[in-house]
C-alpha cells in the first residue's frame, strides 16, 4: 500500500480536524485573510504567527499539486526536488509528487549553489520547487539549472521562475487517476556528504509505508497525540518520525525555533505530546531549568508523555537528569541512517530506559547483525560492522552501482558504523 492511502484515509475519516500547524514564535502574522479556496487556512492574527490545516485540506492540496505536475508533462517514475524550509506547504508538495507517480527528492536546506547544482543532475531533477529563502542561490545559477527543467517558485514569483500559486489555483483537488505500487520508486533522499559530494538514496513506496508503521508502534502514537516537530522536513529523521502522526490520524506541529522557551511554550499551548528532541536542545532545556530561567509550573506540561532523541550519542546524564525533571516521561533513542528511511531500524524501546548508553535492539521489522572485515558474523562481545536488514532498505544509490554493491550485500545493508553487542 502507498504511504498516500493513508492521507486518503485520513481525508475521508478525520477530514475536518487539525493535521498540520506551522508555528514560528519569532515572527507575527500581519496577513490579511483573503486566500483562495486553493490556499484556506485558518490563522490568527496575534503573535505568534500560526497556521492550520485539516486533513481534508492537506489532502486536497497534494491533489492539487499532482494534477498540476501531471498538466505540466511530469510522469511515473520523474523526479521532482523541493527545496524549503519548514511551512505548512512541505509536506503537501511533497504527497502531491507522490501521488503522480513521481519521485519526491527533498533538498538539503543548507545546500550551497554548486551542491544544488549537483544533487539536482545527480538525481536527474525535472521539476524544483523553491521557497524565498534560496532566490539568490538559485538565481546564481539559474541558467544551467532551468535547463530542461520547471523551476517553481513558493510564496510569490520571481522572474525566472513560475507561481506555485498561480499554478495550482485551477487545479482540480480530486486524487489523480495514478495506479502505485510497494516496487514503485517513491523518493530519493541524500547523504550527508562527509567523504564529499552527496550520494542520492533511492527509496521505494514499500520503504516509506515501512517508516510510517513502525514509527506509530514504536511510540505507541494514537488519534489523541500531538507531535512536535522541529527538525527539518528535507531530513529521513524529521519526515518518518512526523509519519507516525500520519498513521495514527493525529495533529502535529512545525515548530520554527530551538529556544527551551519556544520549545515548552509550543507544548504546553498546543498540548503536544510527543516530542523529538536533539540532544543540544535537550541539554539546553535542562540548563534553563537548573538556572531558573524555566519554571515548569508557568506551562501546561501534564499531557507531554514522550521525549525521544536520535541522530546522535546520548549520555545517560542525561537521561537521568531529564528524568528528575520529568518522571513520568517515557523516552526512546533511535538510530538509523537515510539508506534505512531513517530512524528506528534500531531503537532503544520505550521499555528499556534502563540501557540509555545502547542505540537498542532491532526496529519492528528488522533484523541486525555485526560481521567482521570479512561480512564473517562475530559473536556477542566482539566489535564489528553493523548491517541491518529490512523493509525499509533502500532501492539502490541512484546511478551509482559501484557504491551500491559495496553498502547492499547478499540482502544486508553494510551500515558503516562500528557497533557491539
């Protein structure tokens, strides 16, 4: 089943409650309300500045986005990039890709010019989608890379690009008549580029139903949660976490802001109850406690039922220290890598608080195993590479078979990493 079924779904059974809110504290909404049906919010227009949309809107809009993508010439299996920072209109361009057919290709927000350049021929990119963020990185080089390609901008137009609002205000918000499959190629998300330039991971439909599933059982997340996300969308971390919130039918929030005041004035205002935390945020959070700046008792906290850390090493001091603070919490580490649709093909568990220390034992799922030099397996105790294996393994490094032969063996995905068991 493609990962869209479940926006479908959730248009159809939870259609006029909350999906998605983008909140960024730091900036007021001086808007006048006088959108198209294409773009209804509902917002206020106080500090801070705050949108929602329902279910039934977030689906219509990626409908809209796909018809006006299949109007445009894209077809099954094109590549489409998306170029933003996080907003309300993310995650529906991003279903809106999927639902043609097409391959969903999130940029990384900190790409210089030259690296967009490069992901965008690497990937084979017909179509970007770009907010006002990156005119200038773009426009730098706008000759070669509008080459062949739809260049479209979000959030008004500059001269050598199309509207994005323009373009969908006439599209029909009806599902296109796109038959998708689990083999269909869904997405292609890029490397961290530490040995140099990005490699692009290609993930099929299978691989992001996998995430969504697994990030719902492992949390527990159901109709009543609340999830907060800070991370960016264009990262596997932030995109499969947020998914559980998909699965469940259950409201979450983009958080613009990393402050500890920001972060527990969007709990307790927005009754989050679940939120991914990085562990500088984490650190930051405890540091205002210790200091005063926080007073716990100004936010309504009672309803927060889950801190969860990933993407780096997390110090038991930590945990311990969160813990005295908030008792009642439970907590979850996950680690996981954009070659596994991210977090969780291993993970601590909410049940085993007691290993914080350990990245935990096999995702739902998945199954592990530590080789030596050899891909020989090594017995518990010994120090090796770890290779993961599950459905939520990627396609292939696109384009580049070399690399993939030497990360995909005999069905295993060769991690890189050293681990113990």
């Amino acid at each position: 089943m493609p990962v869209t079924d479940l926006l479908e779904r959730n248009h159809k059974l939870y259609g006029d409650e909350v999906a998605l809110v983008e909140l960024n504290p730091t900036m007021k909404d001086t808007r006048k309300t006088t959108w198209k049906e294409y773009d209804l919010v509902q917002q206020t227009s106080s500090v801070p500045y705050r949108r929602e949309i329902t279910w039934s809107v977030f689906d219509e809009k990626a409908n809209r986005v796909a018809n006006m993508l299949l109007s445009r010439g894209v077809q099954k299996g094109d590549r489409v990039a998306i170029l933003m920072f996080n907003c309300l209109e993310w995650l529906p361009i991003y279903f809106g890709i999927l639902k043609t057919g097409a391959i969903a290709v999130p940029f990384n927000f900190r790409f210089a010019s030259d690296e967009i350049k490069y992901c965008a021929d690497l990937a084979e990119v017909h179509v970007l989608f770009f907010g006002p963020e990156f005119i200038g990185r773009i426009e730098a080089i706008e000759e070669e890379l509008s080459k062949g390609r739809l260049l479209i901008y979000v959030d008004g137009c500059p001269t050598f690009a199309e509207s994005y609002r323009e373009l969908v205000a006439d599209c029909s918000s009806q599902a296109p008549l796109v038959l998708l499959e689990d083999e269909d190629d869904a997405a292609i998300y890029f490397s961290s580029g530490t040995t140099g330039f990005p490699k692009a991971i290609l993930h099929n439909h299978e691989s992001l139903l996998q995430a969504a599933q697994m990030e719902q059982k492992h949390h527990l997340t159901n109709r009543d949660d609340v999830f907060l996300c800070i991370p960016p969308l264009y990262h596997t971390g932030a995109k499969f976490h947020w998914m559980g919130s998909l699965c469940a039918g259950s409201k979450a929030v983009l958080l613009k802001g990393t402050t500890p005041e920001i972060i527990l004035d969007a709990v307790s205002k927005e009754h989050c109850t679940i939120v991914w935390l990085l562990v500088p945020w984490a650190q930051d959070i405890l540091d205002s406690l210790d200091r005063g700046d926080l007073k716990l008792e100004n936010y309504e906290l009672s309803q927060w039922r889950l801190m969860h850390i990933g993407a780096q090493p997390v110090p038991p001091s930590l945990i311990k220290h969160w813990k005295e603070y908030f008792p009642n919490h439970l907590y979850d580490t996950n680690y996981g890598l954009s070659e596994s649709t991210g977090p969780g093909c291993v993970h601590l568990g909410i049940e085993n608080i007691n290993k914080v220390g350990a990245i935990g034992i096999p995702g739902y799922r998945w199954s592990c195993k530590i080789v030596d030099e050899n891909g020989n397996a090594l017995p518990q105790g010994e120090v090796g590479e770890l290779c993961v294996q599950g459905p939520g393994m990627m396609t292939c490094y696109y384009n580049d078979p070399k690399a993939t032969a030497e990360t995909l063996k005999d069905g295993w995905l060769f991690t890189g990493d050293m681990a113990m068991q």
